[in-house]
C-alpha cells in the first residue's frame, strides 16, 4: 500500500484529536482525545520505521506508550481529585480562577 | 557499549534523579514535622549536582551515540536550573508547612522535574527532547495541584495537565513527521539529510511548525499563553516562582537547541512566523497585564510579556552573523529574568496569608513604611522587570533589543520599547501601593524567604554594575552550542 494512506490516516487521527480536545467539555472524551493524537504520532512512526528500514522509530513508540501510561496515572489521579471536590470535571465549570 | 566518557556526558542528570529516587524513600522514615530535613537533603543532592555539572563544564562531549550532548549551553543551563532549585527549595521550606500541605514528596518532585530539565538542555535527538520534556512536565502536574482540597490548586493542575499534554501532542506529532522526512531522529544525522537536500520539504516544514506550537505552549508564547495566568494563579506561589523561571528557560532551551541546529534552513518560512509571536506575545501580555489587582496574575502576564522580548531576538534564528549574539543576549536575559522574577515572587510569598488569600494589590498598602526593606526590595525588582537602568533587567533588555535591531527587526524592537513603557505603569502602581497608601500588614517573615529577597535584589543591584561578566560567561555557552 502507499505510504500516502497511512499519513492521510494519521492525519485524520491527529485532526481528529485536536478537534476533540477544543470542542468536547467532559475532561476524560479531552483525555480520549489526546490519546489519539498521541497514537496518530506512532502510526507515523511504525510507519516509515518500516519504509526507512530503521528501528529506531519502532523503539520511539514503545517510549511513546511508557510516557502516555506515566501521564495516565497523573491525569486520572486528578480527575478523582477534583471529581471529590467538585463533583463534575465537565471543563466549563472550572472558573474559580479569573481576571 | 556504554563507556564511561558516556556516562560522565550525563552524571550531573544520573546524581539528581538517583537523589530523588532514594528521597523518596528516605523520607518515609522522616517523621511529618520534621520535613525540614528532607528539604536540606534535596538541597545538598542539588548542590552535589552543581558541583558536578561546574567540575564538567568546557568539555564538549556527544555522549551514547550521540543522544545527549555536554557542551558550554548545556553546563550554562544547568547551573541556571540548579540554582533556581535551590532557591525553589528554600521558598517552599516554610510556604508548604504554614498552607499545611507538608510532605516531603514536594521536594522529590521538584528534583524530578529538574532532571527532566537538565536533560532537555543536553538533548541532542528528537527521541530525548520528548522524553525530557515529559520529565519534566509530568511532576509540574503534580506539583500544581499540591494543594489538593483546594479548589484553585485543583482546577489549575487539571488545566496545566490537559493543556500541557495537548502541547506534548504536538511536539510528538511533529516529531514524527520530521522522522517521516528524514528518517533520522539524531540532531547530526537530520541536519546531514538536510544539508543534502534529500528530506521531504513539505512534510519537515510541517513537523517544524508543529514542534513550534508545541514548545510555544512550554514558554507561555501568544497565542499559546491561555493556561498560563489560570495555572500561575492557582499553583503555590513557589511551585509559579519555579515554573516562571526554570520552566521558562527550559522551554527556551529545547526551543534555541532544535531551532538553532536543525531548522536553519526554513528561517525563511518560520521567521515571519516568530515576528507574529514575538509582537502578539508582548502586546498581550503588557495590555492585559494593566487590567490585573491580583499579583500573581499580574507577574503571570508580566512573565508572559518577558517570554516576549526574548522571542522577539530569537526571531533571527537563522541569520548566522548575529545568531551567537541572540544565544547570549537570551542566556543572559534568563539569568537577569529570574533573579529578579524570584525576588518578586519570595515577596508575594511573604504577603499571602493563607492560601490565595492577601495577594490583591490592596494588600500591599503600609508595607513599604512597616516593612522599609520589602518596600525597597520590591522597588528593586520592579524596576528590574520594568527595564530601568542601573539593574539587571534593564542590560538584559538591552542586548536582547541590540540584537534585534542588528538583525534588523528594527518594528519588533519598536514594538518592544513602546510595550516596556506601557509595563511601567503597571510595576511602579505595585510600589504606588506599597509605599503611598496607608495599612496595618502583619507579616511573618521567614529567614529562608528574606534571605532570597535580599541576595535577589543585591544581586539585580551589583550585577548590574559588572553585566559584561555574565554577558561573556553566556557567549563562552554559545561558542560550543553547534
């Protein structure tokens, strides 16, 4: 298959995350979210791993996957956080801080 | 093979994050009120460390296939990143015990957060860049939202996080288009396709920009800034007097080391780009500056208007005459930046009560006349942030103008020079209130905070007498950056 395919897909992926990240108001769908064009990056990246014939790019996603579990376990761990004090981590309603 | 030369490239990196490790576990047998001592070991680990890093300085140094590097930028950066750990460490000693959130995993995340840092100054592949920027991003988060129960701490870290990662996003992504152009991830072996002209232009440029907008978010640049007021506010003041300081500058690392070894060539696209940035980022952040009462917002805004004026001479990243006077004229800048910013800041530690509470500009009324040298030294500092002569702020604005009009920017430095100005206003109204309007502050001072204050504000002072030293110290850093 051409190589246009899967960074059209991983494209669509990232734009898709991007998208969801501004739009959406639930902070776990913006989590999701971010997720996806984390993923969008390794497709890319498996991708011309193979094209180029070099590890190295393979070996970046499994760093890549680390580095998104470490901020997993940071993300949620906030979100039960602020879930207990606030009861909602609906975005819109975090407006304690202003000027 | 690791040889030891290997090894050596990134002790100083190896002895802060082994410290951390074994705090975190020493400090289980530290009983609660006595955290003090877990704050004195991490700053003898942050000591140990510096002398380490200034042992290891002038040697040039690619290390592990060339995935690190230790040159005169890195030790320069380092000893920046250090410092300001320290002086984070003794601001927080005594903040973190009167806002009740006394453990001692704060200063292990701190450590964790400077590694993060010091191994993004040697970064020299893309693979390190994104794992530093991870490192020490991911603890901030936590460092953010130290204060938990508390709503503002809370909502602040969640918004850090979440935006943070977004910019982490970026950086990826464009990370990996850069590795889909080239197929190199090492700095030597991406400027060599480069050079060669057999990378895809079209999708480098994209990863480029991407990896902008990415490091943008890091450094608080317009129209990257959105988090940075909310996050600041919210954050304990010492952990938003680090942030503004050691975050900044390590942001303005990762950005000055990938810009200034891989993107030469696209100078021509992204030049028009950092203009834009440069301009929009000081007008923003001294216009909406004005409008503040709450002064932690207001130094968030002032710290985004300073982010500004070092864009502003970065914008010549690729002319190569004057790029070496943009590398000092920033390294400089950073130091003059954060030895004013954490004066400022110990001061705003000083008058905050309880937690976000007494830091409005009304609260500052009768300090300058019941406490003379607070007024004094805040008067230092706001002078120094607002460029006046006869302190460091002024040189370090000085030669970041210099260089951009030798570049040629001369509308940018206008633009600069007009929005100095307009700071003015919103710096000496600090000292307005301190000094002209009357109050009763009970304040108490610890001797940790007052002694930042003061060798902050002698040093805005004296330094400024001798900038020349600090100016050749940072030029001796850029000899050896490429």
């Amino acid at each position: 298959m051409p190589l246009g395919y899967f960074l059209g897909l991983s494209a669509i992926m990232f734009t898709v995350g991007v998208l969801g990240v501004i739009l959406r108001r639930n902070a776990l769908v913006i989590f999701m979210s971010l997720e996806l064009m984390f993923n969008a990056a390794n497709l890319v990246f498996v991708t011309y791993a193979s094209y180029y014939q070099i590890l190295i790019g393979q070996i970046f996603v499994f760093f890549v996957m680390a580095v998104a579990a470490a901020e997993v376990a940071v993300g949620l761990a906030l979100m039960v956080a602020i879930f207990r004090t606030k009861h909602s981590i609906d975005i819109d309603q975090m407006s304690s801080l202003k000027g | 093979m690791t040889r030891m030369i290997d090894i050596y490239s990134i002790l100083p990196v190896m002895i802060v994050a082994g410290w951390a490790l074994l705090l975190l576990v020493v400090d289980l047998w530290i009983p609660r009120h006595r955290k003090g001592i877990t704050a004195l070991l991490a700053a003898i680990g942050l000591a140990i460390a510096l002398g380490f890093v200034l042992a290891s300085s002038g040697n040039t140094i690619l290390g592990f296939n060339q995935m690190v590097v230790l040159d005169g930028f890195s030790s320069f950066m380092q000893v920046l990143f250090l410092v300001s750990g320290m002086v984070a460490v003794a601001l927080a000693y005594d903040y973190i015990q009167r806002m009740n959130i006394n453990h001692g995993e704060f200063y292990v995340l701190m450590m964790f957060s400077i590694a993060g840092m010091m191994l993004m100054s040697q970064a020299y592949n893309l693979l390190m860049v994104f794992l530093a920027l991870e490192l020490l991003s991911i603890p901030l988060y936590v460092l953010t939202g130290f204060a938990r129960t508390r709503l503002e701490s809370e909502e602040a870290s969640l918004k850090y996080f979440l935006l943070g990662a977004f910019a982490s996003g970026f950086v990826l992504y464009g990370t990996a288009l850069i590795f889909s152009a080239t197929g190199q991830l090492d700095f030597v072996g991406i400027a060599a396709v480069v050079t060669a002209g057999s990378a895809n232009s079209v999708l480098f440029l994209i990863g480029a920009a991407l990896l902008l907008v990415g490091f943008g978010f890091k450094i608080a640049a317009v129209p990257f800034q959105m988090w940075t007021p909310d996050v600041y506010q919210g954050a304990p003041t010492p952990v938003t007097a680090f942030m503004s300081v050691a975050v900044k500058a390590a942001g303005f690392a990762a950005l000055m080391r990938v810009f200034l070894v891989l993107f030469p060539s696209l100078s021509e696209h992204l030049t028009p780009i950092l203009w834009v940035m440069a301009a929009l980022t000081m007008i923003v952040g001294n216009i909406v500056a004005l409008a503040q009462n709450n002064i932690k917002r207001m130094l968030a805004y002032s710290a985004i208007a300073h982010a500004g004026y070092i864009l502003m001479a970065f914008v010549a990243f690729g002319n190569g005459e004057v790029v070496g006077n943009t590398v000092a004229a920033t390294l400089f800048y950073l130091v003059a930046y954060g030895l004013t910013s954490f004066g400022a800041w110990a001061l705003v530690i000083v008058i905050e009560r309880e937690y976000g509470k007494g830091i409005l500009l009304d609260d500052l009324a009768g300090i300058g006349k019941h406490y003379p040298w607070l007024g004094v030294a805040m008067l230092v500092f706001m002078l120094s942030f607002a460029g006046v002569p006869l302190t460091m702020g002024f040189w370090g604005k000085f030669y970041l103008f210099r260089t951009a009009v030798q570049a040629g920017y001369i509308g940018l430095a206008i633009i600069g020079l007009l929005t100095s100005v307009a700071s003015a206003y919103y710096y000496l109204r600090v000292v307005v209130y301190m000094f002209m309007k009357p109050g009763e502050p009970k304040l108490q001072i610890n001797p940790w905070v007052s002694l930042v204050i003061g060798v902050a504000a002698l040093a805005v002072l004296l330094l400024s007498l001798i900038p020349w030293t600090i100016l050749e110290l940072a030029s001796r850093a850029v000899l050896l950056l490429q």
